[in-house]
C-alpha cells in the first residue's frame, strides 16, 4: 500500500504547487512538500490515530508560525553580516557544482555537533527539549523548534559560512534543503525495507531517525545527523535499533506541555527535568 500511497500524495502535493504558483517558488514547494508527507501518513499509517492527534498537530504548526515571525530578522540581519564580513574568497571562488555540495556537506558536520553539544549544554538543552518533548513522531514534529534554538544555529552557520567564504545564496540553498528533510526525517511513513536500508547509507530516514526520539536516554543521545548519518557513524552515535509498539517517544521526566508553556519553559529558572511528573516509560 506504500507505493500507491505515495504516488497519490505526490500527485496531490504536485497540483497543490501548482495552485500556489501565484506565490514564491519556495513558498509553493513548501506547501506542496507539506500536503505531500501529510496524505502519505494518511494513507499508510493508521487513519484513526491521524485524525486523532490534530490538536498536537495543530500545536506544532503553531511553532512553523511563531517561527516565519521572529526568524527571518535574524536571518536577514546574518546574511547582512554575512555579505560584509565574509572574506571573497574560499568555497565562493570554486565552481557552483562543486561548492554547493560542498557548502551543503560543511553546513551539515558543523548541524551535527550543534545538535550533539545542545544533548550536553544545559542552557541550549533547556531550548532543545521542547522538541523531544512531543509524544508522538509524524511530519509535524519537524515544525516543533524553539525560535531560540532555530537562532542560535543560524548564527553558528552564518559565522561558519563567514570564515569559509560561503556565499550567503548557498546558506539559502541549505536552508531550503533543511526545510524538506527536517519533515521527512520525522514522517512517520512506511518505505519498503529495500528502499530504506540502502537509502538510510545516503541520508538520514525516518526508520533510522525514530531512535534519537525515544525516551530513554541511550537511544536520544545518537542518530544527531540531520542530513546525512555519515558524522553518527564517524563519531560513534550511530544507532539502527528499529522501534517497537512498547516504546515511547519523548522525554523520561515529563509528558508533553502546552503551546504557551512551551515557548516560556526555556526561561523558566527551575529546570523542566526535576520537578515535572515523570511519566511512565516502556521501553
């Protein structure tokens, strides 16, 4: 049922782009990105357990909102930053076909520490969390990313981009990727197994994503690769446990929170994991 599936939600996802022509390219891919992944979980997930969870949906899109508000002054201000401190040289003078990837690969390894060192950083785990404290793992949950956790990453690959000479148009090309690949990376859909295992050699999949978001702390301190899983199996936090019905998504010291809660937890002084009702976790 996976094939038809997809082949109607891409179908659906094409003439969604279609209609949304009238607005930026981007935008209209986006969206037909987004109708995309959520017909495929529809079809092949369970239809009763989809239509049940809207309001966490509806929770997590709130955030892609909330997002588009207070992000795009601070990335406009880094490209502005960017433009003038960069040095004019380095991965700009190459040729785009090779400093692209190249732009896309260096952007990544330094995502990949980021991510890993805000699991170890107490300040940037108080931003971090509020991602793995979702209780469930569908496409949405791309969307879920504190403004401050979302900023501070942009600053670090503007720097980085700055002391490399990467132009600011391949900053945009990443961003757009990252886009796409942080909701499919959490779509909870079914890809044949054959497809999945070489596939999850090139890029990180959902199969091997799922692990990083489970509530027991061995499993969520691995799989930090966001685009490619080359850095996890480098740096030893590679994991291809598969995810059983007894496992449960999210954090070992507190069940979900609500919209408002979530945006001020971060700057709340009593740290979340302490004094929140831990739940109870079949691992």
């Amino acid at each position: 049922m996976a094939l038809p599936a997809a082949l109607a939600a891409l179908v659906v996802g094409v003439l969604l782009a279609i209609v949304a022509r009238t607005v930026s390219l981007g935008v209209a891919l986006q969206v037909g990105w987004v109708a995309v992944l959520g017909m495929a979980e529809l079809l092949t997930g369970s239809r009763a357990a989809w239509m049940s969870g809207a309001r966490r949906r509806m929770r997590n899109v709130a955030f892609a909102l909330v997002n588009h508000v207070l992000v795009p002054p601070v990335g406009l201000w880094c490209v502005h930053w960017l433009a003038a401190g960069s040095p004019g040289h380095g991965v700009g003078a190459l040729p785009g076909y090779v400093g692209v990837p190249l732009a896309i690969v260096v952007f990544d390894f330094a995502g990949y520490w980021v991510h890993r060192f805000s699991h170890r950083s107490t300040l940037l785990w108080r931003f971090h969390q509020v991602h793995h404290l979702d209780e469930d793992f569908d496409f949405t949950l791309g969307f879920r990313i504190h403004a401050v956790d979302s900023m501070i990453n942009q600053v670090v690959l503007v720097a980085l981009a700055a002391a490399l000479g990467i132009p600011a148009a391949y900053l945009g090309v990443f961003s757009t990727l990252a886009f796409f690949v942080s909701l499919f990376l959490h779509a909870d859909i079914a890809i044949a197994a054959n497809i999945e295992t070489p596939l999850r050699w090139l890029i990180v999949t959902p199969v091997l994503h799922v692990a990083h978001h489970h509530d027991q702390i061995h499993d969520t301190d691995t799989n930090f690769g966001f685009v490619f899983p080359w850095w996890d199996r480098m740096f030893g936090t590679y994991n291809t446990r598969s995810r059983t019905p007894r496992w449960r998504i999210g954090l070992d010291y507190s069940h979900d929170l609500g919209f408002i809660r979530l945006l001020i937890q971060p700057f709340i002084p009593a740290p979340l994991k302490g004094s929140a009702p831990q739940p109870v976790s079949a691992a």
